[in-house]
C-alpha cells in the first residue's frame, strides 16, 4: 500500500467555509484554513469535533476534503521522497490514528497528546527529518490562555516558492 504513493506525499491544503476557517483565515493573513497529507494511497487529516463527527487525526478521503459544502479552493503540493521517507511518514500518520490523537483545541505546539491540523502534518514530516516551516512560527493569541506559537496552514508552503496548482470549487 505504501508504494502506492510512488514515493511523492501531497499536501493538501483548503479554503474552507464556515465560523473556523473564516477566524483561521483571519488570524493567518492567507487563504488556506485546512491542510492534510495523502501517502501511500491514503489521506490523513486532523479535524475538530463537531455535532456529526468525532474530531483528531483520521484516515479520511479526497472526495470529503474537496467536497464543495467544505472549500472554495483546493491546493496541493508534490513532495518527493524516499521509499523509507514515504513508509516512515505512512506509518507514523496511520499509528496517530490508532492512538485516536484528538484534535487540540488548545493549539499547543509543546504537547503532542493532541494535534489540530497544521501542527499534525508538520510533526508528521518532522518524523522524516523535513522541515515545512522555512520562517518564523506565528503567533496566536488564545483567550484564557495566552499567546502560543502556532502553525497555520499556509506557513507549511514557504518552502515552495510558486503556488499553483489550485482548483477553485466556488466563485
């Protein structure tokens, strides 16, 4: 299954709709609000909890990611691995889904007990020694609890420089 991925890992990013990708995309200054990784055949995201679904990491699928009730744009970016890079990254992603990792709601950096989505794929490539992050963290300031360092979406793309491939779902 892993070799499916043809050693390359895709991130997936979105310009969703709704109360948190609106406050997601104020806070970033940028368009994307979500983000997963598909390897070896599979997309793992991290979602918050809502009244239908169990949030944290989980195995989802393309045709949910992209479906129009949740994005205006769909992005992604190729990034080429190794064979023990892309089985690594399969499967520390499938072993968080395993574990039920939640999804912080706290948007701690420092505790990896939950994970919300940025912070999930970013962790995943730190397992495969890639940094996504090529600046500075952001900062997000959190009421009752303070300001915390986070990663937003788009600040797993500084390290490509051209980002085109973008579908819009919506006008």
């Amino acid at each position: 299954m892993v070799r499916e991925c043809g050693l390359t890992a895709y991130l997936l990013l979105r310009e969703g709709l709704g109360v948190e990708a609106r406050l997601v995309r104020l806070k970033s200054r940028g368009p994307w609000t979500h983000v997963g990784v598909l390897v070896g055949g599979s997309l793992f995201e991290s979602i918050p909890s809502t009244e239908r679904t169990r949030g944290g990491v989980h195995m989802g699928s393309l045709d949910d990611f992209c479906a129009p009730e949740r994005a205006v744009k769909v992005g992604y970016i190729p990034i080429s691995l190794v064979e023990l890079q892309c089985e690594n990254l399969f499967h520390w992603c499938h072993k968080q889904v395993k574990l039920r990792i939640p999804f912080d709601d706290n948007y701690d950096l420092q505790d990896d007990r939950a994970l919300y989505c940025s912070e999930f794929v970013y962790k995943a490539f730190l397992q495969i020694q890639i940094n996504l992050i090529s600046a500075e963290l952001s900062t997000l300031s959190i009421p009752l609890v303070g300001v915390r360092k986070v990663v937003f979406p788009g600040d797993l793309i500084g390290m490509k420089p051209v980002f085109n491939n973008v579908f819009t779902l919506r006008s």
